[in-house]
C-alpha cells in the first residue's frame, strides 16, 4: 500500500495532562489498511495514555480523531469497540471459566427473534467462524481455561474481530509467549494484515517489531519523535529515536581506573530461563566487583534477577554458588545463601509502609534468624542506628514511618535491610529510580563502596550513564535474551550498539 494512502483512523494534536503535568503533547498517529504499525517508546513515553485516548478510557484534553475521514470521538471503550476500534491487552481479560464461546460473544449474545432468549446456536456457530478466520483449530464449547495462555490470546482477537473491528490494537501481545507462541501470532497477524485490517501492535521488543511491523511510531516523553518506514529504519536509529540521543559505533569511554577487582565467581548461572520470560542465559558473578546489567524495558533484565532471587522458579538450568550446585526455590533460599535483593518496584515490593525505618531495616535479618530466634529491641535498635548513619538516611529518628521519608531515603532503608543480613551476592534492580539526584550520586557511591568490600553486586539500570559509570563488566539483554558482555571501560556507545545489534 502507498504512503499517500488516507489512513483508516487518525489521531492529530493529541494532548493529555495529569495533575498539571503532560502524558501527551500534539501526537499524531495514522493507521493505514492493511499494515502493521509498531508504536515504540520507552516507559513513560506516552505508548499508554495514547490508547486510553485512541479507545474512549479516558478524553484528550486537546485533538482531534478521524476515521474514515470522517470525526470521531468516542466516549468509552464500548464506543470505540462499535466504530471498530478493538483492543487485545497484555494481560488477556477474559473469563476461564466460561467457555471460548461465551467468551467470544460475552456481551452480545446473539437473541432469539421471539422470546429474547439467548441464540446458543447462533453463538456456537458464531465462535466457529471466528476461529476458523484465525486458523484456530479449538473446540468453542470447552472452558478457556482449558486452553494455553497464547491461545487465550488469539480467542481475546477474535472477540476483538467480532464487533467486525477496522483497527486491532494489540498491547504487548508477545510479553508471556514463548518463540513458537509467538511465531503463531504473528502468522495470524499477517492474516488479518493481508486482509485489509489496520493493526497498532505495542511493543518492547525490538527484533519482534522489525519481523512484523511495516510502519514505526516512536514517542519520547509524551512527544511525537517520528513516523518512519520499518525497512528504512535501522536498529541503531530506532533506539536513539527512544532514547533521545544519536548512537554512534563503538566506545567512547576510556579504561576504568581501577581494574584490580578479584576473578573469584561467588554465582555462576548456567542455562538458567524460564519460558515465556527469558531465555537459558549464563552470567557469572564475581567477587568486589560489580556487573551492570543493561538492556531496553522489557529486555528480561527484572524477570532474570527475580530468577536469581528464587522470587520465580526457574524451569530450565542451575544456579552455582562457590561452585556448588544450589536450589532457589523461594526467597528464603536464596537468603540463606548470601544473595539479597533490592526490587524495582520500591512503593509495592520494597518498603511496608505501615511499619518503622527500624522495622523494615531488620525484616530480613529477624525472617532469616526465624521466629524461634528473636532479634532483641535493643540490638533491632543498634543495627537500625549504623546503617541511618552509614548510608545517611535522612529521617527524625528510628521509629519515624518509613511512608515519611523521601523517596531516596526510603531506597536506602531498603537497602539497609538487606545489607543487615551481610550478603555476598547483592541484586540491585532500578535503585536510583525516582529520587533526586544527591541521593542518587550516594547510593551510587555506596554501590562501588560495597563492591571493594568484596561483594558480589548485579546492578539493573535503564540510565546508561550510571550503569557504564559503575560497572566493571556489563551484561546486555534484548528481547528477553542475553546478547552480550562488555568488558570495563565500554562506553554507552557500545552498549547501545549491542542492544540495537550492532
């Protein structure tokens, strides 16, 4: 199909601000017929409230759409389902417990011309035209929950197609299938592309995108950067697009001033994946030193650390430490050998809110001692004192609320915690995340402090400058895989380059 082709559905100027603060600025999106249009950004990019906007969730506050080219505003998501805007979410929002059928039609059962009745003929025969479209050899009448996840997926598209939809947008589709899964898909995209649909597919994954998508939209910061042809867009350029920044080939960064840390591996991964969320990867975790552990969002990066952790179970290779064959099935194994682990999510997964700076700085220590072994007030007291004074944590005293504190400061009681238990692995994933920048430049202070005390530290990073500033090796991920090392002295040119696969 021609550039010059009138798109089926347009958006221009689309703007939307939350609390004074704006999640779009002038957007504009066209999708053609008979394309797959890949829309790219980083977290926080937009991607989001752009198709809140796009299927009536929410209103813009300022632009227009057009479909057909004609004016459309459609006020809720059952509005836009009956322009023809449908929408398949990341996480399927079906009902196992109904069969695909009812699924299917869920709704909007066909009736019975006299008593109203629902039609479970016209229902039944309904879904089998459906799945026959897609290729999909299922039986319409057992549960859902019979079915695999990538199937459950494909009967949320026809759903989707049932309300005779124009445009399919397709958010993270991919983000728990594995290859085959995925390979699946995309034959069924292809389909529905080939037949005239207009499909908006959201994505992380670089190398999926550029296998499927014909057209690219990349946001930054709620910005438009671009509309581009995907076969006139290299991968080089695409992740400067999201990044802000150009991507030269090779380094620009000089060695490391001291490159003297111990070769002695503390964790060695060997094969360790599991399916749907990162493929069998090795990663060796050595003795003071740190390795960073950099890739784009939704590279793999949290999914692997939280295989490291125990925190999900691995279903395919091992875990090594001291060179001995480990099993993580839970945190509290990994506790009880030396690994420790700072989360991403600070708010959800980090601190409890309702408890003391004192209390959530000896939470693991008194769950790694037990019950039967109770840390007394006096000693919770004097380790809460050193780690306030050690990492400067900035609050009235020990017994404050940690809610209270700063967000760098409550980053830091997590991380007190864990180091109250002295481990000899530490997993830091996103620590500077959201708080100021003095805060940042002393837990990235602390980072390097603790790596000549001889820990084993992993540090998880999306800021490129601070994962070069501090690493001595780093791992790159793409697409749910690792890809690569880098050894110390490697620039953020280099590790932008191994990510676009250069």
């Amino acid at each position: 199909m021609s550039a010059a082709a009138r798109p089926v559905l347009e958006a221009r100027g689309i703007g939307k601000r939350f609390a004074g603060v704006a999640a779009l600025d002038g957007v504009d999106l066209r999708l053609r017929a008979g394309e797959v249009h890949a829309l790219m950004g980083q977290n926080g990019a937009g991607k989001s409230t752009l198709i809140r906007v796009l299927t009536g969730v929410i209103p813009p506050d300022a632009g227009s759409f057009m479909l057909d080219g004609e004016a459309i505003a459609p006020a809720s998501p059952l509005a836009a389902q009956r322009l023809g805007i449908s929408t398949v979410y990341q996480e399927v929002n079906l009902c196992p417990n109904l069969t695909v059928a009812e699924n299917i039609f869920a709704g909007r059962y066909p009736r019975t011309r006299r008593l109203r009745a629902i039609d479970w003929r016209a229902v039944d025969r309904g879904a089998r035209e459906l799945l026959r479209r897609l290729n999909l050899d299922i039986d319409p009448g057992r549960p859902l929950s019979a079915y695999p996840v990538a199937v459950q997926q494909m009967v949320a598209i026809a759903r989707a197609l049932g309300v005779s939809a124009r445009v399919l947008i397709l958010d993270e589709p991919t983000s728990s299938l594995d290859e085959d899964e995925v390979r699946e898909l995309f034959a069924l995209l292809r389909r529905l592309r080939d037949q005239g649909l207009a499909i908006l597919f959201v994505s992380h994954f670089l190398d999926q995108v550029y296998e499927i998508g014909d057209r690219i939209t990349v946001l930054r910061n709620g910005r438009l950067v671009g509309e581009y042809a995907a076969a006139a867009l290299s991968h080089a350029q695409l992740v400067a697009a999201m990044v802000g920044r150009e991507v030269a080939l090779g380094g620009d960064a000089g060695p490391r001033a001291d490159d003297s840390t111990e070769t002695v591996t503390v964790l060695e991964a060997r094969g360790l994946g599991r399916r749907g969320q990162v493929a069998p990867t090795d990663l060796d975790l050595r003795r003071g030193e740190v390795l960073g552990l950099g890739g784009l969002l939704g590279s793999g990066r949290t999914e692997l650390a939280r295989l490291l952790f125990g925190l999900d179970r691995a279903d395919s290779g091992g875990i090594r430490i001291d060179g001995r064959e480990v099993a993580l099935r839970a945190p509290a194994d990994a506790v009880a050998h030396g690994v420790a682990l700072c989360p991403e999510e600070r708010k959800t997964e980090g601190i409890v809110a309702e408890l003391s700076v004192r209390e959530n700085i000896v939470l693991a220590l008194q769950a790694r001692l037990g019950l039967r072994r109770f840390l007394p007030r006096a000693r919770q007291a004097e380790l809460a004192r050193h780690y306030v004074d050690a990492l400067g944590i900035k609050a009235p005293d020990i017994e404050t609320p940690v809610t209270l504190l700063s967000g760098g400061n409550q980053q830091k009681v997590v991380l007190a915690r864990w180091l109250a238990t002295e481990p000899r692995v530490l997993i830091l994933d996103e620590p500077t995340r959201g708080i100021d920048v003095a805060a940042k430049q002393e837990i990235m202070a602390e980072i390097l402090r603790l790596a000549r005390t001889g820990m084993a530290v992993l540090f998880i990073s999306a800021e490129m400058e601070e994962l070069v500033r501090v690493s001595d090796r780093i791992a790159v991920m793409r697409d749910r895989r690792k890809v690569g090392e880098l050894p110390a002295g490697s620039g953020q040119d280099a590790v932008f380059d191994m990510i676009a696969g250069q």
